[in-house]
C-alpha cells in the first residue's frame, strides 16, 4: 500500500516525540486522529496519552447504543467505557477533556434549545385546551422531554431519568472523579450509583421503582460512559476496598503517563498556518454522532446496528484470550487469581468496535464488521492501559504501605505463606491486592527485605533489620498514648495467628 504524505509525516512525528517511550501505540489510530492529537500537543501544549485517551472515550460516548459488537454467542456489548485520567496537579487532565468532548456538548445545547422551544409550544397548546375545554373539546397533550448525552453533577435517580428519555446512552463526565465516588455516600443507603454503573457496564437491564416517581422506570439496555480525573496523591481514596471488592475498578481504564513533567509552552511562528483543529475533529465526531440509533415500535428498547468480527479478527481475538485465562488456570489458590484480567474482554470487546467505527468517520474505513486492524488495534490499547494500572499499583504500595509496613512484617514468622500475610494485612487495613503487590515488590528490590522460596512461600531476609519490625520504646509509648492505633491493633491481635 502507498505511503500518503500525511502518514509519512505522522511517522516522523511519532520518532521525534519519542511516542513509543511512553508505551502508547498512537500509530494505531487512524491517521487524521493522529494528526490531531499531534496538533493539540503542539498548539494546545495537551498531553498525547490524555488526547489520545479522551478520543476513545468521546467516540464510545457518540456511538452509544447505536453500534453493538457481537462478541461470542449471544453476548453483545455496546461501548460503555469507564475511564480515569491520573496524574499529579498542573498536568492538563481536564483541558483536552473540555476540547474533545466539544460536540457531544454542542449538540446537547441544541437540544436544549429544541426542548426550549416544544416547552412553548406545549405552554401554548395547554393554554389553548384549556379553553377548548371549556368548549367541551378535550386535547391530548404530550409533555416534552430534554435529551441530553453528558451529565455531570446528578443523583442516581436524574440518572435514570435522563437515560430513560435518550436510550441511545448517557456520559457521566466529571472533573474529578472523587465527586462521583464520593457521592454514594452523600446519598446513603438510597444510592444505587454504584450498583447502577456494574449493572450498566454488565449490560443488565436498569430499573428503577420509588414512591417518588410517577412511573417505574426500566432501562432494558443501558449505556453509560464514564470519565473522569484525579491526583496521584489521591489515588488511595479511590482505590478504597469498598470499589476494589465490588470490582468497580476492575472495569476502569487508566491513563497514566510515565511522564509526568509538565510541558513549557512553546511559541509558534504567527504567520504559520495552522489547521482548524476542532474543525477536523468535530466533523469526525459529528459523524459518528449522526448514526442512527431506532427503537422498536413501542420505543422503548434501542435497535443497534451489530457488527461481527471478521474470521481473522475473532481468531486474534479469542487467541488472545483464551492466553489469559490460561494464565488464570494455572493459579491454584482461589485468593490469588487476579479478577482484573477476567475482565479484559469486555474492555477490548467494547474499543474494538470504537477503533472500527472511529477509522470509518475519519474516512479510512467501513462499518460492515470487525476488521482485524480494529482488534489488534484494541490488545495493544489494553496493554497500554494495564501497564499503566500496575504502575499506579507500584505507586499505591510504595507510597501507601507506609506505616503499616513495619506492623504487617511484624505479624508474620521468619517463613509464611501468601495466605498467612493477606489474613496479617486485614488487620493493618491493607487490602488482598496490596498485599499481593507489596509481597511481589518487596521481594524484588535490590536488597530484597523478602525471598520468594516457591509459589506461595516467602521467608524474611537479613535485610528486614533495616525495617523496625519490633517496635522501640518510643513507638510503645505511642501506641499507649493512641497516637499508633494501627500498630497496637496488630500487636494486640498477633494471638490470633
């Protein structure tokens, strides 16, 4: 095949910005999605993880129910991705946000000024049946109802509610993504967010039922696109046990850049012609955005256009995972299998499907079925993204076992199992999966403080000594003022083991 010029200038660009260090394999984006998010790094100074992230996000919130892979047998999937943008302060996660989100938001204004106008006519049509009716002649009136795509700060019910009047799929779009979180509890027991998202990303159907609302409502097929950002130094807020248990997270793609400096603004020759960026991308966008998505008669279940992988495609597919669960087969503890992995399908399952229909809208290819580019396209985005998921993990151990480090180690004999330390981590408040990484960690430091003796097996070496285990008199002292509740309540329960 002919190299274009465009392709040929993406590849010079992609080898003088170093991409591939970052792991990100941009190359896989159709070309005018690469030119663009290489025009926002350059005149917007946007981060080429985030952008190219973003677009992802954008495109399976415009495709909505509208497009449906098939999968395996009758499973099918719309897009529904769930995604978090990490990074320190400063990095610029919400401003490409903002851009690439631009036309979903422009056309839910023109639907609120189309809501706006049918809200006049009907004040008008009921001004006037009310005096027909005095006239003994009875109108019918429909009350109308705002469609709208992205919302933003919303109760589980204004959820439902909104997804109900467009059932081609909502996106839930929040600067940060704690505020979502965080308002499972500003509702209390009556919140249902949290059940709504697994149910939502699971494809079950989503019903609703409150002394509140005139009607029941029922959702048979849910889409909801979720994205949103937070801080590094608040990644253990949101990695509480609560949404680790749940495998809320286990549903979430993360986007992380291995960098994390922010980039100096750069000034541009004035006289250089630039490209209409937003242009380019709102008429790709816009595209997509034109599909339709019908219902059946009673309209009140979506009618997706399903597209099937082609042989080749599925054969990738399959091969792919079918060497995860391989790798989840040859686990023999139960406590020890990594939930995540069992849920990768779905996510590829889903950007498949984006990459197909995002290569059509920039022109470069159809939406007849699932080519083999797309899915290929779509491991290498998860692999992508799983690296950057173990890097946050890194993170959050080395950061966040801090001080229970020393009362967990304290817990454990000279020689202990994987088992023996996640039952001594509960008691120090850290989690099965942190105790996993910080085992994995910890034993493959330059001066391990642990030694890996077989599956399972783990003995403590010399080095430990330069971990306190046992406390000092300063840290009894402490611990009998209350000022190391942790530490006593591990000491306290080392009879237990």
């Amino acid at each position: 095949m002919e190299t274009t010029a465009l392709e040929l200038t993406n590849r010079l660009r992609l080898e003088a910005g170093r991409i591939s260090e970052s792991g990100l394999p941009l190359e896989v984006f159709p070309q005018k999605v690469q030119e663009i998010i290489f025009n926002l790094a350059t005149y917007e100074n946007f981060n080429i993880e985030y952008s190219a992230s973003i677009v992802l996000s954008a495109v399976a919130a415009a495709i909505g129910n509208a497009c449906q892979i098939q999968i395996k047998g009758n499973w099918k999937t719309s897009p529904s991705i769930y995604m978090m943008l990490v990074g320190r302060p400063g990095l610029g996660k919400t401003p490409p946000l903002s851009f690439l989100y631009r036309p979903i938001h422009e056309q839910d204004d023109r639907m609120f000024e189309q809501y706006l106008q049918e809200c006049d006519e009907y004040d008008r049509a009921l001004a006037a049946s009310v005096k027909n009716k005095e006239n003994d002649e009875s109108v019918l009136l429909k009350k109308p109802q705002l469609v709208t795509t992205v919302i933003s700060d919303f109760t589980p019910e204004a959820l439902m509610n909104v997804h109900q009047h467009n059932l081609r799929g909502v996106a839930i779009e929040v600067d940060e993504i704690l505020a979502l979180f965080n308002s499972v509890k500003r509702y209390n027991s009556k919140n249902n967010l949290i059940e709504d998202l697994l149910s939502s990303y699971s494809g079950r159907p989503l019903k609703s039922v409150r002394k509140s609302e005139a009607r029941p409502i029922l959702i048979r097929r849910p889409c909801i696109n979720v994205i949103g950002s937070v801080q590094t130094n608040l990644l253990p807020e949101v990695f509480r046990n609560e949404y680790k248990a749940n495998g809320l997270l286990d549903r979430f793609l993360f986007v992380y850049p291995k960098d994390q400096r922010i980039s100096k603004w750069q000034r541009t020759d004035r006289g250089t012609l630039r490209s209409d960026t937003m242009e380019q991308w709102r008429k790709i966008l816009n595209r997509i955005l034109s599909l339709p998505c019908p219902t059946n008669e009673k309209g009140n279940t979506v009618c997706s256009l399903v597209l099937d992988m082609a042989e080749d495609a599925e054969a990738c597919f399959y091969d792919w995972y079918n060497g995860i669960i391989d790798t989840v087969n040859a686990v023999k503890n139960d406590t020890e299998v990594d939930s995540r992995k069992t849920k990768l399908d779905g996510n590829a399952a889903r950007l498949s499907l984006v990459f197909q229909i995002l290569k059509w809208a920039a022109g470069e290819g159809h939406i007849q079925y699932i080519e083999l580019d797309s899915v290929k396209a779509a491991i290498r985005m998860i692999d992508y993204y799983e690296d950057t998921y173990r890097r946050i993990q890194e993170s959050i151990v080395s950061s966040g076992i801090g001080d229970n480090k020393e009362a967990w180690l304290s817990l454990l004999g000279e020689t202990f199992t994987a088992g023996d330390a996640v039952i001594a981590g509960k008691k120090v408040e850290l989690s099965r999966r942190t105790v996993y990484y910080a085992l994995d960690k910890l034993s493959r430091e330059p001066n391990p403080v642990l030694e890996k003796l077989h599956h399972g097996t783990y003995r403590k070496t010399s080095a430990i000594a330069s971990c306190t285990i046992a406390l000092s008199s300063e840290d009894k002292a402490a611990v009998q003022t209350g000022q190391s509740a942790k530490v006593q309540c591990a000491t306290d329960n080392t009879a237990e083991l």
